[in-house]
C-alpha cells in the first residue's frame, strides 16, 4: 500500500516536471555526443550562470503578480546600456563606472518599468505580446538614440567609441579597460569591510534611534553586528587575510564550504525543533537525510575525475553572492505585506479588487521592480562578457531568459526560484554543448546552433500554447456544466 | 464641424500621421532633386511586392484568430515549394526542354507546391488556435519564431543539386540567399528579364512609359489575388467565416460551425503567406532563407494596421492603403535621410519604430475597449 502511494507521488512529480526531466535528458545526450571535456562544460555552465542567473530571476516577481513571462526586461537591459554607455564614455573605470552605472540605470530602470506598468495597465490580458511588441518597439527608439541622437543632437567626441563621422555610437564597445570583471573581481576582504561598515552605520543610527526612544534596540541588532565585527577583525589575521584578498575561489573550496554550511543549517534544525522546541511532530529523516546526502557529495569529490574538474573551475564570488540575495528578495518579499497583495492579484483580480487592494498600483509596482532588476542583471552580463554590442546585447535578452526559466519547470503563472536555477543550469548546458554535439553528429556545427535556437523558440511556444489551452478548458468547463 | 470630425475618425489618428509624413518625404524628395520616375517606379514595386502578404492578413481577421503573426508557417511553405521546384526543375533539365517556358513552369510547380503544403499546416495550424481563444496573438508569435528556427535546421540539411541553391563546396545545405536570376526572377515584374528571356508577345508584362517601370504582370497577379479574396468574402463561405470573426455565440446559435470556420480561415490566410512570399522572391529576384521571413509577419501586420484595419476588422481597402504608406515611407525615407545626415541606418530603425509602434497601438485600443 504504502509502495502504491510512493509510485503515485512519483508519477505527479515525473508528470509536473516533464519539461525539466524532458530537457535535462536532451542536454545528458548532448553532453555524451558532444564529447567535450566535462572541465570545459562545467567551466562554461558556472561562467553562464553567474552571467545570466540575475536577469532570469528578474522574471519571477511579474509571474507572482499575475502580468504573466515579462518580455518586457529588454526595456531594463536597454536602461543598463544607456548607463554603460555614459559611465565609458566619461571614462570611469572599475567598480567607481560600476556604482556610475548603478546610479544611473536605476532611476532611469523605475521610470522606464513604471511606464512599462501603465502601459500594461491599458492592456490587462495581453500583457505578454504586448511586452514583447513593446521589446521591440523599445529597440527602435534604442536605436534611434544610439545611432542618431548621440552625436546628431547631443555633441560628443571620443573616437574609440563613435563612428568616424561624429554620429553614432559604434557597433561595439570595448570594456576591457574599464568595466569588465568590475564586479567579479571584488576581492573578499572588500566585501568584508563594506558590510562591516555598512552595519556600523545602520547598527549606529539604530543606536541614535534608540536614544532618541523612536526605536527600541533589540537583542538580535546587537548580536548580527557582534557577528560581522568578530567576521571583520577575522580579517585581519595574516592567514586569512591572505584567502580573502582572492576574487574567485577554486570550485572544490566553494562546494565543501556550501555542503558544511548545508550540514550546520540542517544540524541547527535539529537542535532547534528537537531539543528547544520539543516538536513531536517534527521528523528527523529530511533533515538526516541532507546530510548525508552531503557527505556523500563531498566523498564524491575524491573521485580523480571530479576533483580535477573541481580544482580547475574558478567562480567569481560577487555575482554569485548577489544572485543568492536576490533569491533571498525573492523569497522574503512574498512574505511583506506587498507580496501577500501582488499573490492575490495574481490569483484573481476581482478577489484582490473587493479585498480593497489596489490592483493597478501593485501591478506597476512588479513591473517597476522587474524592470529595475533586469537593468542590473545586465550591468553583471556586460561586465562578465567584457565587450558591449551596442546594437545586440540586449535583443535576445528577454527571448533567453524566458526559456530557460520555462525549461526549469516554470508556466506562465507560477514560477520559483529553484525553477529558475534549475532552468539556466540546463539551458545553458545545452547552449555550450550543442555547437559541438551538431559537429559530431552531423558534422555541421551550425546545425546544432540552430537546433539550440529552435529549442529556446520551441519551449516558449509549447509553454504559452499550453497556458492558453489551459484557460479555455478552465473557461469551458463552467458553460458545459450549465447546459 | 461635425463632418470633418467623423472624417478624421474615420481615417483614424496613426494613419493620418503616417499619411501625412508619407506625403511629406514625396515632397521632400522632389524638392530635394530626385528623379520622380525611379522614384515613384520603387514605391510601386515595394508596394506590389508586399502586398500579398499584408493580404494574407484578411482571412485571419476576419475568421477570428486576429492579427496572424504565424504567418511565417505560409512563408515557410512557399519557401520550400519554391526551393522544391527548383531543383525538380533543374534535375530535370527544365531549361534545356522548355526554353522560355521553364520559368513558368517552376513558378507554377512552386506555387503548386507552396499552396498544398500551406493548406496542410494551415489546417493543423488552425486546429491549434482553436484550443488557445482568446491568446491566438501571443502563441502565434512564438510558434511563428519556432517554424523559422526549425526551417532553418531543414534548408541546412538538404542536399540538392542545383549550384544555385547550394553552397558550392560543401555540397550540404542551402544558400542564405538564392538568386532567382536563371528561374522565375523577374519575369512579372523586370523589364530587362521580360525583354531578354520571353517571347516578343509576353513583353506587355513589364515596361517602361518614360522613367516609370510599370510591372503589369505583378499588377494583374496582386489585382486577381484581392479579388479572389473580395469575392470569397462574398460567398456564403466567407460571410459565414466573418460572422464567426464577429461575434462567436451568435453565430453558433445560428448552426454555424465556428470553429470549423477558424480553421478554413487560417489555412486561407496561410495560403496566401505562400503565394505572397513567392511572388515577392519574384519580385525580389533573390529567395532569401534562414533567418530572413523572421520578422516579416510584423511587417504585414504593421502594415495592415497602417491601413486602418483593426484586430477584429479588415478590409481589401486597408491593404492597399497600408501597403502603400508603410513601404512608401520606407522606400522615399532612404534617399532624404542620406541627403540630410548619412545615417543609412535610419530608414531601418524608423521601420522597427513605426510597425511596432503601430501594432503596440492597435492592440491597445481593442484590449482597452475591453475594460
């Protein structure tokens, strides 16, 4: 009996997860066939999804908040192009053009999703090719700013970035002296001393608060900021000092700290239901069976194979620590006040309307913080890849991260942040392994280029189709039992 | 008062503009010393050329499905017939058997081709937005994108004989663009082509009268192709198609298959898509493959809209008068933006900007009817 219901559960996750377990099959065949060394494979998925990563979780708030898969990130990648633009341009470098950057594509990303929110507002059910003609027509007025108004109407003059006649900005821009690696290279021991002041100051006005009886201090305030001090002054000792002047980690480290801080985490469960809260409920298997799981991941790095492909592969630490804020953000928010309402929006709009909720402004508000994310996922894009098409870098943007999120398991109302991890993961699998699998199957190249071109198509309109059949079963259902 | 305002509302506030900037760049090119005849000659041939393809647009419409993005499918077939005929046209040595008459020939068999294999994936295609109402726009898009890029996989794949399709050394895949020049480029639409290769008692089919070229026999095939279309609206099939566009209950309570009808409709339209890309490489002298149609459906679209159709109505009228203003911008533009600032690009982006622009109005208007 009990076996019969395992197999049923089986059966709805196979079934829920098709197009991940579908996909995930294709990539493993296109590995085995394109018999490219795993160092190079693992090398340029880790390299991708601290690319891509960002610009894919941008996508999930909209899906929340019922706008649907929101093509309309083009419109915060060209927000980010126009910033990289003039941070060049005036001739900033490093992590300074990067904040540069930060400071103007952010404004300019809640203006631009702000409209974008209004506009979606006028066409409520539509949003999705409108968002997707709007991708389009925004690329227009790109253009039409890149190629005319700079230099046509605003004056400027710097010959490495402008066509030789003074009008227009050149196909491509060369960051590698001035923002590439910006934000991949931000060594440890920076980050250390920017959140160790970071927290002085909040702790500190947190203090005046206090004093000021418009706050009361709590325990917690005292101990995070005990935490970081201790983390800070750490710091300091030559050893370590040493570890974290690094900016990239080799993987073999940054998968053994993950597992320990895995095991901790399950082991504190533990501590903490078990011993201090007496859950009788509790079930002690999940938890025991992480760990384990761990240490058998961690026993599997002694295999020669993997540790070599584990001691060859770097990961930039900075956008990685970011993409795991922004799942933080992601998950928190559903948890505000605002995120309960964008829920119910998304559920119904009627519902959220006689809840008293204003549906219009929350809508606005997910498309403004999706927009605003999607400019800084590209800013991490232009500065990993290190060289700015001015006319490309953002056309297909919106086109790819949709497709990989869809290929994680995601449909155009529900999407989650594994989903999202899980999708780029395989989407850009097969996005390395392709070219080469299409040679050695076909002994064309370009054949696997285009197969991976269809396939990132193919999976959007397979998820849109099967939406909208959804809807007018869901529609018919009501009438056919009326008649 | 009162009259002009209806006037206005009829001709509509974007189609005005575009109106109004098209007449503008004619004056402004005369003005500026072009040459009327070369001139005027382009804006007719662009306008033919795509014009049944923003006609293919009407069956779609008027069905119910709205504004068919998926129009790539019929471009797609008429791709393939025309890439078929060829080289069954080469392999059987067309050229050498019929002399003049193999241009024919191909263009017929391409045809042939072409409506056969569109009428097929039209119906299939019809029977998928059947179970998607109400998201026709948003899912033909895609599977729209999703037929080029599988298209692309299949000209690559082939292997054919005629040099003028294939790669020349590598004897696996097909050209990127393929000239038309030994088969049926031209012989609707060029003059020279006309003069050179068909018999004196074809010439009437493209001349000359002073500077202007004047592609008669293009004009008869787009003529005979809109009234195909006005008189299928005409028949009981087509009222009962546009009844079914129009309001669906009604015209299920009034023993009217609906959904029947969306597919005919579909699959009409993708038919049109096939002709309408074969008489454009005709007109163009070159089949462009690959990633070329990719964004042609938009440009039907825009173009349609221009016209003053709407996703729930269109007309004969609005197809001719969008054609002609949407190409007739692009056409005119080029010269005058050179002649102003060198920026050959700009006609490009003003055409990304207008046929987006438009479509995004259009879909705001019906969407925020709605409401």
């Amino acid at each position: 009996m009990k076996n019969n219901n395992f197999l049923k559960k089986l059966g709805t996750y196979l079934f829920e997860n098709k197009v991940m377990i579908a996909f995930a099959i294709v990539c493993i065949g296109a590995i085995i066939v394109s018999k490219s060394p795993m160092s190079f494979i693992v090398d340029g998925v880790i390299t991708r999804i601290g690319r891509n990563t960002f610009t894919v979780l941008a996508l999930i708030i909209p899906v929340v908040a019922g706008l649907g898969l929101n093509f309309g990130i083009v419109i915060g990648a060209i927000a980010a192009q126009i910033a990289v633009f003039w941070s060049v341009y005036w001739g900033f470098q490093g992590i300074q053009g990067m904040l540069i950057c930060l400071l103007m594509a952010t404004p300019l990303a809640i203006l631009f999703g702000f409209l974008v929110g209004k506009l979606f507002n006028k066409m409520k059910g539509a949003e999705m090719i409108a968002g997707l003609i709007l991708g389009f027509f925004a690329d227009g007025l790109y253009q039409l700013l890149f190629l005319v108004i700079i230099g046509g109407v605003i004056p400027v003059d710097n010959p490495t970035i402008i066509i030789s006649g003074g009008v227009g900005v050149k196909n491509t821009i060369d960051l590698t002296n001035n923002l590439k690696y910006a934000i991949d290279s931000v060594r440890m021991v920076d980050m250390i001393t920017i959140l160790f002041y970071a927290m002085l100051i909040i702790t500190a006005v947190k203090a005046v608060l206090h004093l000021l009886k418009k706050y009361t201090f709590k325990k917690p305030d005292a101990i995070n900021f005990g935490i970081i001090a201790v983390i800070f002054a750490l710091s300091y000792i030559p050893v370590i000092e040493r570890w974290l002047f690094a900016d990239r980690l080799v993987l073999l480290q940054v998968l053994t700290i993950a597992l320990i801080i895995i095991g901790l985490l399950q082991v504190y469960k533990i501590v903490k239901e078990k011993l201090i809260n007496k859950n009788a409920n509790f079930l002690l298997a999940k938890p025991i069976f992480t760990i384990i799981l761990c240490g058998v991941i961690y026993g599997l790095t002694y295999i020669p194979k993997v540790e070599d492909v584990l001691l060859t592969v770097k990961i930039p630490l900075l956008p990685f620590i970011l993409i795991a804020l922004l799942c933080l953000f992601n998950q928190k928010i559903l948890d505000t006040r605002f995120g309960q309402n964008m829920r119910t929006v998304g559920q119904s709009q009627s519902v959220a309307m006689a809840s008293g909720i204003n549906v219009d402004r929350t809508r606005v508000l997910a498309m403004i913080i999706s927009t605003v994310l999607a400019s800084w996922g590209q800013l991490i894009y232009l500065q990993n890849i290190g060289t700015f098409s001015t006319y490309g870098a953002h056309t297909q943007i919106a086109q790819f991260a949709i497709a990989a999120l869809l290929v994680g398991g995601a449909s155009v109302q529900k999407a989650t942040n594994r989903q999202a991890l899980i999708g780029v993961l395989l989407f850009h699998t097969l996005f390395i392994v392709a070219p080469q699998a299409g040679k050695n199957l076909f002994d064309n190249a370009q054949l696997g280029e285009y197969f991976r071109v269809f396939v990132s198509y193919g999976v959007i309109a397979l998820s849109l189709a099967m939406h909208a059949w959804k809807l007018v079963k869901k529609e018919m259902a009501p009438t056919s039992q009326d008649t | 008062m009162k009259k002009i305002k209806t006037i206005f509302d009829n001709i509509g506030l974007p189609r005005l503009i575009i109106g109004l900037f098209f007449v503008g760049l004619v004056i402004t090119s005369l003005v500026l010393g072009f040459d009327a005849g070369p001139l005027f000659s382009d804006v007719l041939r662009r306008w033919l050329m795509y014009g049944i393809l923003v006609l293919a647009m009407i069956p779609g419409v008027q069905s119910g499905i709205g504004l068919n993005f998926g129009i790539s499918l019929g471009i797609s077939a008429g791709l393939l017939g025309a890439v078929l005929s060829m080289e069954i046209s080469y392999l059987g040595n067309w050229a050498e058997k019929f002399g003049a008459g193999s241009a024919w020939l191909t263009l017929l068999l391409a045809l042939t081709i072409g409506i056969v294999l569109a009428g097929i994936v039209g119906t299939l295609y019809g029977l998928l937005l059947n179970r998607v109402k109400g998201s026709e726009m948003t899912v033909s898009t895609y599977v729209g994108f999703s037929v080029i890029a599988f298209m692309n996989i299949v000209w690559l794949s082939f292997t054919f004989k005629n040099g003028e399709l294939s790669w020349p050394l590598q004897g696996k895949g097909l050209r990127n663009t393929a000239s038309l020049a030994g088969s049926f480029g031209g012989i609707l639409s060029n003059p020279d082509v006309v003069k050179n290769t068909q018999p004196a008692w074809l010439h009437w089919l493209a001349f000359r009268v002073g500077g202007v070229t004047i592609p008669l026999g293009l004009i008869l095939v787009f003529a005979l192709c809109c009234f195909i279309v006005w008189l299928f609206f005409r028949s009981k099939l087509g009222i009962a198609m546009s009844a079914a566009g129009e309001n669906q209950l009604f015209t299920r309570s009034s023993g009217i298959n609906v959904d029947r009808k969306r597919i005919q409709g579909t699959a009409f339209s993708t038919i049109l898509g096939a002709v309408g890309i074969i008489m454009y490489a005709q007109t163009y002298g070159f089949l462009q493959l690959y990633n070329a149609p990719l964004m042609m459906g938009f440009a039907a679209v825009a173009s349609i809209l221009i016209g003053g159709a709407s996703v729930m109505r269109a007309k004969i009228s609005h197809v001719l008068i969008g054609a002609l203003l949407f190409q007739g911008i692009l056409v005119t533009a080029l010269p005058v933006v050179n002649e102003v600032i060198e920026i050959g690009t700009l006609p490009e982006v003003l055409r990304i900007i207008i046929s987006n622009g438009i479509i995004l109005y259009a879909l705001s208007k019906t969407k925020g009817g709605n409401q």
